[in-house]
C-alpha cells in the first residue's frame, strides 16, 4: 500500500511539473507573440481615450471597464475560436486576413496624415464622446467596442501567426495554443484599457494634487493638468506612425509569406536592412529602424491609394446621386 501510495505521489507529482512547465511555455509564447503586435496594440491605446473625452468624469472609468469587457468578450468569444480554427486547418487563410487587416491600417493611417494636411479636423472618434446623456454614451461604448474588435482581431491574427511561425515543427498543439492566446487576449486587454484608465484620469489627479496644502504638489498637479493635451496628442501621432508601421509591415511580409511567394518589394527592404545591419555601431538598431521606415513609407503609399480610390468612387456616387435628384425634379 505505501509502494503505491509512493507511486501515486511520484505521478501526481510529474503530473505537477508538466501542468508547471506547459503554463511556463504559454507564458513565454504569449509574451513573444503579443510583443509582434505591439505596434496595434499601441494604436488601441491611442485611439481609446478619445471616445471618453467630453463626458462626466465620474462616468468615465466605468466607460472604460464597459469597453475592455466588451474587448475581453470579442476576443475569447468570437475572435479566438474563428482564429484557432483558420491557424489549424487553413493557415495561408490566416496570412491573407492579416494582409486585409494591414492595408485597413494602411488606410487609417494615411487617412488621418492626409486629412491633417488638407486641414480637416479628425472628427471620427472625437464627435460622439462630447455628448452628453444615456443614449450618448451607450452609442460611444458601442462604437469604441467595434473600433476595439477590428483591431483586437488583428492582434490575435498578428499574436496567431507569431505562434504557427515559433511552432514551425508542429510541437505545439491546438489545446496549448488556444490557451496561449487567450492569454495573449487577457494580457493585451488589461495592460491597453489599465494605460487607457490611468491617461483619461491623470488630469483628475493632476487637480487632487493642484488643491493640496504642500507646493510641491501642487506643482506637480498643474504640470499634470498642462500636460494631458500635448500626451494625447502625441498618443495620436504615435498611433498613426505605429499603424503606417505595422500595416506596411505586415504587407510587406505578407507578399514574402505563403500564398503569395513574390519578392519584388520584401527582396529590396530586406537586402537594405541586411546592409544596414552590417554596421559595427549599432548595427541591429539601424537594421531594424531601416525596416521600420520602410514599412511606413509602403504603408502609407498602400493607405494613400486605398483613400484616393473610396473618395474617387465616393464622389462618383455623389455625382451620380445629384444627377438623379436633378432629373427627377425636371
């Protein structure tokens, strides 16, 4: 009876180690992998505050907690699954949705330079939050959810193909890379709507501190206070470099990747970085900051063309929409 209570110990203990070492390679996978999405996941930072400038203050952190549910609830509900299906049987799918999913990024981000140039305010998110009232607010919630779900989709595609490319010998299985992106899902959506809670609520802090006794804090309160405009100001410009960014980039390795196999533009960069790598001073931050660079400027010609052909084809429909109102009154 010891002999087998020994032997059960012994099982249940290897049983231990194994639970210990897969939750150690699910940690160490998502980390790698939502490292490769960092460029999206800084825009869903970027974007999210915008929805709650505008309404009461006291509102504000239970918006947030509304929308990082909704998020948490699009990722593990209906992303996850659809993605873990397509990474198992139809992996070149997976490449393909994320090249639609990087011009989409293209496409946003060269909408708003190009916007900024010609002088029109970014109405898109800014508009809806600076109303007042329940119904207001429930259509900020819905809006920042589908913003939240096109871009936390690409995360879990970026996160995905991350996994199938570090699980190119087929060791890990479908079970160990569900949990590991959800993981990736649980980690993604806490660490972006925590930064997105601490950014919209820093200037309420930045008053607490500007109403204390001691100086020192007060300046420290209206240096918070002055500050919040030119954060999330900068936050926009860098979620606009980090879509440029991410999208070409994933364009540009998309083109390299399977289905498509053609190198007519991922040749050129990669030699250009491998060049630039050579450097003996600092040879993989230039090797990286050349690829970098490269992604935006193809990312922002993808966004460019994709925003001149939607306006041509929206000012055609417009024309043709006057045309008929025309007609009809003759």
């Amino acid at each position: 009876m010891a002999g087998g209570l020994v032997g059960l110990l012994d099982d249940v203990a290897a049983l231990a180690k194994l639970a210990a070492a897969s939750v150690d390679d699910v940690g160490v996978a998502a980390a790698k992998a939502s490292a490769k999405a960092a460029g999206v996941v800084i825009d869903d930072a970027a974007v999210t505050p915008a929805y709650v400038q505008g309404l009461a203050a006291e509102r504000e952190l239970p918006i947030i907690k509304r929308i990082a549910t909704g998020s948490l609830k699009s990722k593990l509900i209906f992303i996850l699954p659809v993605v873990l299906l397509l990474s198992t049987y139809a992996p070149d799918v997976i490449n393909i949705i994320l090249m639609f999913g990087g011009a989409f990024l293209c496409y946003e981000g060269a909408h708003k330079i190009i916007h900024y140039l010609q002088g029109h305010e970014d109405k898109d998110h800014g508009a809806p939050a600076a109303m007042q009232g329940p119904e207001a607010e429930e259509k900020t919630i819905q809006g920042a959810i589908r913003t939240d779900f096109i871009l936390s989709a690409e995360i879990m595609v970026i996160s995905s193909k991350a996994l199938l490319e570090d699980n190119s010998a087929g060791e890990t299985g479908i079970v160990q890379q569900g949990f590991t992106l959800a993981a990736i899902a649980i980690l993604i959506t806490v660490v972006v709507y925590g930064a997105v809670a601490l950014i919209v609520k820093m200037d309420d802090i930045g008053l607490a501190m500007a109403q204390r006794d001691d100086e020192a804090s007060q300046k420290t309160g209206a240096a918070l206070v002055a500050a919040m405009p030119i954060v999330l100001k900068w936050l926009t410009i860098i979620g606009t470099a980090a879509m440029l960014w991410v999208g070409g980039h994933i364009i540009l390795a998309g083109t390299h990747g399977s289905p498509i196999n053609w190198d007519g533009i991922y040749g050129p960069v990669h030699d250009f970085e491998g060049w630039l790598a050579g450097s003996p001073f600092l040879g993989g931050l230039f090797g990286w900051l050349g690829n970098t660079v490269a992604s935006a400027i193809l990312g922002f010609i993808v966004g460019a063309i994709i925003y001149f052909a939607i306006t041509a084809i929206k000012g055609k429909d417009d024309a043709h929409g006057a045309h008929g109102e025309e007609a009809h009154a003759h």
